[in-house]
C-alpha cells in the first residue's frame, strides 16, 4: 500500500470486492475528472467500504489483462495529453501577460 495525501493506493488487484480493513463488501465510488484522467494511463479503481467507510483506490483487473505494449502506449498517450493541456495553458497565459504589458 501507498498513501498519496489522503488517498491510499494498493498495487494489487481487489479481486474479491472485500475491504482490506474490515473484510466486507465494498462498493465502487464515482471518479472525478482528474482521477479519470490518472486512471486511462493507470487504471485505477476508487473503492468505498459501507461498513468501516475506508476508501482507497486499487489496481483495475483489466490492468493485468492488457498487454504490456498497450499498457505503455496508454501511458505514453496520457503523457502527450496532459504535455499538450500544459503548453495550452502556458501558451494563453504568456499571450494575456503579453496582451496587458503591450
């Protein structure tokens, strides 16, 4: 397990649906955008214990399944994406400072 901030990560697949902590029956929570955004590249999953209310997430079972040339290419086209959102933001914020010292 890895803890990020808040948010604890296992690198293993839950395969079972059952909370580490507790052992009950865990459901799915809905991702926000930026988590969706991590998951295409690392496909994690966002669990919820209605028991113990542990949240956490945890490698996808599809992870495993795909093959590791589509693996890197995914994370590879994750990359290209967020490098272009970056120069965008760049490129319109140098733009507007242009814009207000001319």
């Amino acid at each position: 397990m890895m803890k990020i901030g808040e948010f604890e990560i296992y690198l293993k697949v839950v395969d079972d649906h059952k909370c580490p902590h507790c052992g009950d029956e865990l459901s799915r929570r809905p991702r926000r955008l930026w988590q969706k955004a991590v998951s295409f590249a690392v496909p994690l999953r966002h669990y919820n214990c209605q028991s113990c209310y542990h949240r956490f997430f945890a490698m996808s079972p599809r992870w495993k399944q795909m093959k590791r040339g589509e693996r890197w290419l995914r994370v590879a086209a994750t990359g290209v994406v967020w490098l272009a959102g970056i120069y965008i933001v760049f490129r319109v914020l140098f733009g507007v400072l242009y814009a207000i010292m001319s």
